[in-house]
C-alpha cells in the first residue's frame, strides 16, 4: 500500500512538473510577445519562471531517482550557504550533476572566492566587459590557475554597448532597466560609450568589439549576450572567429575600465 502511494505520489509531482513547464514556455512566449509589439513586461516575469525551473529541477531529480531511472543536469548554477554545499556535492558524486556554477553579484567579482575554495565549483558567471574589468584582478586569475570556467555575463552593459541607447531612452513601466539606467546612470554611461566610438575600427561596430574584447581574455571560456534577433545571433556567433584586436587598441579599450560601486542592482 506504501508503494501504491509513493506511485501515485510520484505521479503527481511529474504532471505538475509537465504543467510547469507549460508555464514557464507561455510565460517566456508571452514576454517576448509582449515586449516586441506592446512595448510592455510582464512584472516579475524573470524571477517567477526562473522560480519553477528550479523546482523543476530539483523534483526531477526526485522522480528520477525513484524510479531508477537518470537525470543530469549538465551545469547547476546555485547560490547556497554551506548547509547545502554537502547535498549539492554528493548529486554531484552521484552523477546527478555534471559540473556547479555560481553566479557573482554585480560589481562584486571578489566575493565568490570563498565558495571557489571549497572546490565544489567547476564554472562562474561573472559580469565582465570593456567598462566592468574588475575579475581580471583577481578572479580570472585563480579560475584559471584551478581550471574554474567562466562565463562573462552583461557583456553589453545592459545594452549601453550596442551603441543604441540615447539619453532619452525609456522602457516599458516595470522594466528593471528604468532602474539601472536612472538619468544620471544613463548620462554617465552614454558619456563613456561616447568616448569609445572613435576606437571602433573600420569595417566593426561597437556590439562586435565589445564581444571580441571580452573573449580574447584566456580566462572566459564563453559569454552570453542577449539576443532577440536572428541577425544578432549570427552577428554575435560571427565575432568570435574574428581575429585577434590589434595589441595597441587592446590596450586603448583597457583605459576604459568603469570601477562601480555595488548596489542592490542585480
């Protein structure tokens, strides 16, 4: 009777878990929809999908393990305390997980070096591009020394990089780019993209600099730019099989380095 209702149970927890994940596609379709012909976000879309991933996951796991049957994920990024170091390290012995990321806060490359000293971390995704340089100090440096990857994230400073933003740019009400480019973030941003533009080589844009910038670093392993446009897919794949950026405007884009305060900004 016991294994009847651990069954039935199981059962359950994999049609919510097929429910949620009909959930998170509508939720992500209709944001886009949304954003692309209204001009207007779902609030609080980002953190709710993200929310039932990651119950997803974990009751994946769950189900899976039940049945004998084998789920990996291939990188689990977590942002735990050290009560959950030992669960995550032992899913990760038993093949459950293939490699642990974490995720480094804004304008904080520094404050992930603890938990890359446990060992239990195979990849880290840091914000990392001409104005935020700041993990060349010293997180590229031991990642690479212990052979942690990483993944630059924000690498067009939440669009300031794509040379497309103007001082009298605004988002639909609940974008959380309202926040981050408040007018005197904007001003101060665009004063700094203004100054880049003559850097530009002949024959690039500032979107394919930034790119080839960031991934010319031996530490960075890859960089995710978001992209909602098949022409910037392919723009974006195209920049890494460019060559190598002359040394002395290597050099020139090092000059532009930005060191920001941190604040509640994600």
């Amino acid at each position: 009777m016991l294994t009847k209702f651990a069954d039935r149970f199981i059962d359950s927890i994999e049609f919510l878990a097929a429910l949620f994940v009909g959930v998170v596609a509508v939720d992500v379709f209709m944001s886009i929809l949304l954003r692309y012909f209204f001009g207007v976000s779902i609030p609080d879309s980002y953190d709710f999908g993200r929310l039932l991933l990651g119950v997803l996951i974990f009751w994946g796991i769950g189900a899976t393990s039940y049945r004998g049957t084998h789920i990996t994920v291939d990188l689990l990024y977590a942002n735990v305390g050290p009560r959950w170091q030992r669960a995550i390290d032992d899913l990760k012995r038993e093949g459950l997980i293939r490699a642990i990321g974490i995720s480094v806060n804004r304008w904080e490359a520094t404050n992930v070096m603890r938990a890359l000293e446990t060992g239990l971390i195979d990849s880290v995704q840091v914000v990392y591009n001409i104005f935020d340089q700041a993990p060349e100090d010293e997180l590229f440096p031991y990642c690479q020394s212990h052979d942690i990857a990483v993944i630059a994230r924000v690498p067009f400073d939440e669009g300031s990089l794509t040379g497309t933003l103007t001082r009298e740019s605004r988002w639909p009400e609940g974008d959380w780019r309202n926040i981050y480019f408040n007018k005197d973030h904007l001003a101060a941003t665009l004063t700094r993209v203004d100054r880049l533009a003559p850097l530009v080589p002949e024959g690039m844009d500032l979107p394919e600099l930034a790119l080839r910038f960031i991934l010319e670093h031996p530490a960075v392993s890859t960089t995710i730019p978001g992209m909602r446009r098949p022409r910037n897919v392919e723009k974006n794949l195209a920049a890494s099989d460019g060559e190598p950026l002359p040394p002395r405007l290597h050099d020139a884009l090092k000059g532009h380095r930005w060191n920001r305060v941190p604040n509640a900004t994600p």
